[in-house]
C-alpha cells in the first residue's frame, strides 16, 4: 500500500482551474467540512489565526463568522486563489481577513506572518512536497499553548483494488497514514498531539499541542 506522490500546485497558478476549484468548493458537501467546523468552534481557541492552503476563501469566511473575535491570516501558494479569494470576501470580514501568498515547505515564506494561537489546514497534507517539514514550520510558528489542527484524507488499503483514476481516489492513495505522521512528528519532537481517524474512515484529524 505504497503512497503515492501528488501535487497540484501547478493546477491552481491557472486561474480558470482557480475559478473551477472556487466553484467546486462552494457546492462540496456539508460530510466535507462538518467535522472540522464543529472540531474547530469546539476548541474555541482565542486570538490570531493562520490558515494554510485556504484556496479561494470558502473555510475561511465561515471560520471568521464562527469566531466573531478572530483575526485570521489566510495563506495558499497560488497567487491566482488569492485573488480569487479577496474578490469573494464579504465587505463585513475585510477587517479581519487578510491573505498572503506563502509556501508552509518555506519557512521564510512564513516568518514575517508572526505567532498564532490557531494554526489549521484543511486537505493539504497530502499535496505538501515535504509534509515532515512543512509540520515542523507551522509548529514553529505557535504561541505557547497554541494549536496546530490539520484534517485531511487517510490512506485505506482497499481503494488499491479500485482501478478508478480519479482525482479523489487518487488523493486519497497520496495520503498518509496515522502511523507515518505519528512517526514524522516524532521525528519533529513533538510530543502532544492525538491522531483521530473520522467519519467517513478515509479522513483523520490530527490535533497538536505546544
């Protein structure tokens, strides 16, 4: 049950593929986000918030209007989904979102952003060149006592007896499993942390503590 390796960052710098991710996003099913938006408002964390791999924005407003009193910098690699995502910003959010190009792999893409008491991503794991290091940047930009929760797809054996090719299965071959990202962040030396496999079984959550 090899991993294999997908990347689609060259997908998004095109933004008509933009666009089609923007619209895709806004028609996913509630089962695709639920469990984190309610994972989210319950560690009812306060203060400043980075987003990472926030696309065109759709998570991001709604994490906004459940946390009235957040300030929350959302970061993605592709130029053309920040655009995007500034062009769809609700005029009431403005003052509390603000979006940057950054790469979680390059840690000086990242500094200049500051500390954070919330650190979150939503299925990017799987697309990071170098997720052991991308981990170990986000952790680094944690305030004492700050989160790092990251929800992604999880590797299952029996989608390799699938021929399908599609996108979605596909990325859930390039997935990890609870037991590589336990050893990566092992690796790392973080020590608090708790690997959560979700409904439906082909997604997990994992909760960091600093």
């Amino acid at each position: 049950m090899k991993r294999i390796t997908e990347s689609h960052q060259d997908y998004f710098f095109d933004i008509d593929n933009a666009n089609k991710y923007l619209n895709d996003a806004k028609n996913a099913s509630k089962a695709r986000f639920s469990n984190f938006l309610s994972s989210i408002k319950k560690l009812d964390i306060k203060g400043k918030y980075l987003e990472v791999g926030s696309g065109p924005g759709i998570i991001t407003q709604v994490i906004a209007t459940q946390h009235p009193n957040a300030e929350i910098i959302a970061n993605d690699i592709s130029p053309e989904m920040i655009k995007l995502a500034q062009m769809d910003l609700d005029e009431d959010l403005k003052t509390r979102i603000k979006y940057k190009i950054g790469d979680a792999c390059d840690i000086n893409s990242l500094k200049d952003l500051g500390k954070f008491d919330l650190i979150y991503s939503t299925f990017t794991l799987h697309h990071w060149d170098n997720a052991e290091l991308a981990i170990k940047n986000l952790f680094s930009l944690l305030n004492d006592n700050g989160v790092l929760y990251i929800h992604d797809l999880r590797r299952v054996i029996w989608l390799y007896y699938i021929k399908s090719q599609s996108g979605f299965f596909n990325s859930i071959r390039a997935a990890y499993k609870p037991g590589e990202i336990k050893a990566m962040l092992n690796r790392i030396g973080i020590k608090k942390f708790k690997i959560r496999t979700i409904f439906p079984f082909f997604m997990q959550s994992i909760l960091i503590r600093k």
